[in-house]
C-alpha cells in the first residue's frame, strides 16, 4: 500500500516570515536566510512569494533553489478581477510572473482576486444574499479574464488555479461556486487554503469534496476560532485579524486536519500541499524557523496516524 508521506508533498512560503504582498520592512529579509531556514525545517519546496520579494532574474534565483535542493512550486497572483479597466494591467502581471515560474520549472500560478477597502471591512461576515457580491456584468467579465489568464499560462506550460481569498469578493464558498460556475470553460482548477476557508465561514472538508474534480493545489493554515469570533465580533480587518494572531502554528488551531487529510485521501489528491501561517512581520513570539517546523512535524504526524490507522484496518 502506498502511505500518505509519498502521495503529500509539504512545501513553505515567505508569508510564514511576514511577507506581504506589497513592498515594505518584510521585503528586507534576507530571502537566501530564508530559504536556508525552510531547509533547516524540513521542507524541501517554497512558493515564490509577491513577485518581487525573490529575484525575479531566473539565472539567480535558479541557482539558488538548486543548492538547497528545493523546487519552486508556484506564485500567488492577486489581480482585480472585477475591474473592467484593468483587464490588459491583469494579463501583463501573469504573463510577467508566468514567465519567470516557466524557467524556473514551477507548475503553478495562483490566481486571486485582489483585496479590497470594500470587501476588508466585512472579511469573514460576507452576507449570504450577494449584496457585497459582484454585478452580473462584473461576472461575465471575470469569466473572460480568466479566459485569457488560462491561455497564457497554458502558453507557459503552467497549471492556473484560483485561491479564494480573504478581503476579496471571492471570500466565500457560495461566492466560490459563483466563480467557478462563470469560469468552467476555462479549465481553472481549485487551489483550496483551509485557513482562508474557515474565516470565510466555510468548511475545508466539505469543499475538497465538493470540488474534488477541481482540486489541483491546496494551502494549509490553521485558525483559532475563539480568536476569530472576536475578530468577526468587533469587525476588525484581516490584518487586525493577522496582528490578532487568529492564524496558528498548524495543529494548535480549531481545523480538524486528520479529518481533512482522510478526505484528501478519498478523494485521491495527490501533490503539493503549501503550508502557512500568516503572521505580521517583527512581531511573532516564536521565530518562524521554529513555527514552520512545529507544523511540519504535526502533520507528518498526522499522515502517518492515517497511514498506520489504514493499514490496521485492512490488516496489513
């Protein structure tokens, strides 16, 4: 029987080191420390990060990767979808990172929408009714940046898929469902962050089921949802949210991964699985080295609870 640790293959972030998706202190982090520290954690693949923070000359960064023997996976992209002036500004920004994933041999390109000041002052108390939601016609517009978007990394040789996303007005699962109904001709598949999913009020077990013909990529992180009832209480922003600490070290949060894992295994899902914690840059208690290993080392665990539990169960 094949175990779960050779079908799982965990890989890390920048953003487990603060980086934000906009240039700043975090962005004067040495990224060779950090690559060195993934390594040091037991990882042994990384996710570019907000282009820009990595070199984005391949013949550097190329280098760089292959001594540590790490591989680059992929790249989160947020682009304002619902915008219809910025449809040109959007296919640029993926052809640009596109193409520095494609030389580098990455495989994915993580779609977004971008945040916005609208959807953050509601972030993970999003009503059911799409009244926050996008307008018919900013739909049919989604559906044809995305269209675009598709062609071009296929151009690449790169898998699109889409992350919903905290902030943004494709936050929830019946938002998510909207966003896939309007882009099925598009052949976009699923990146699921099981963090992003709970705050959004969704349930990361039910999702990967739902969409397991979809599911191409998955982040993990982990909340704590004591925290983040207060943070749904006093309407704070995701980054309030952030400096809050709702997100954990994997495995000390509220999401239940050994359930999630088993469905991950029902229904087949083999690959990548990124693990995150989002964290704000300067103010974490326990260095992120330390926190990044802590949750390697729970979900090997949990793998291998699955893998020993299975065999137990067909007598091997």
């Amino acid at each position: 029987m094949t175990g779960s640790l050779s079908r799982f293959n965990f890989a890390s972030a920048p953003d487990s080191w603060g980086v934000l998706d906009y240039p700043g202190p975090s962005w004067n982090q040495s990224y060779e420390k950090m690559l060195d520290e993934m390594v040091e954690a037991g990882y042994r693949g990384t996710e570019l990060g907000p282009y820009g923070f990595f070199p984005t000359d391949a013949s550097t960064l190329g280098p760089q990767l292959s001594r540590r023997q790490m591989a680059l996976l992929g790249s989160f992209v947020p682009v304002p979808l619902g915008d219809e002036k910025s449809a040109k500004e959007v296919v640029a920004q993926i052809r640009k990172v596109g193409g520095l994933l494609s030389e580098l041999g990455a495989p994915f390109l993580v779609m977004a929408d971008a945040q916005s000041e609208e959807r953050d002052r509601i972030a993970g108390r999003v009503p059911d009714d799409g009244s926050a939601g996008f307008t018919p016609e900013q739909w049919r517009h989604v559906a044809n940046v995305v269209s675009e978007a598709a062609a071009v990394t296929k151009d690449f040789g790169l898998d699109l898929v889409f992350h919903p996303h905290i902030s943004t007005y494709i936050e929830t699962p019946k938002e998510t469902e909207q966003f896939f109904d309007a882009t099925s001709a598009s052949g976009i598949g699923l990146c699921l962050d099981t963090g992003h999913c709970a705050y959004a009020g969704g349930d990361s077990v039910a999702e990967a089921i739902k969409f397991r013909e979809l599911l191409r990529f998955v982040h993990i992180k982990d909340v704590d949802t004591a925290k983040l009832e207060i943070v749904r209480r006093d309407k704070l922003t995701f980054e309030q949210a952030v400096e809050a600490q709702t997100f954990t070290i994997i495995g000390k949060g509220s999401i239940d991964f050994p359930a999630f894992f088993r469905a991950l295994r029902l229904i087949d899902y083999q690959g990548w699985l990124v693990v995150e914690q989002d964290v704000k840059f300067g103010a974490t208690v326990i260095p992120p080295v330390e926190s990044v290993a802590a949750s390697l080392r729970y979900l090997t665990g949990v793998v291998e609870d699955l893998d020993l539990q299975q065999n137990e169960k067909v007598g091997v």
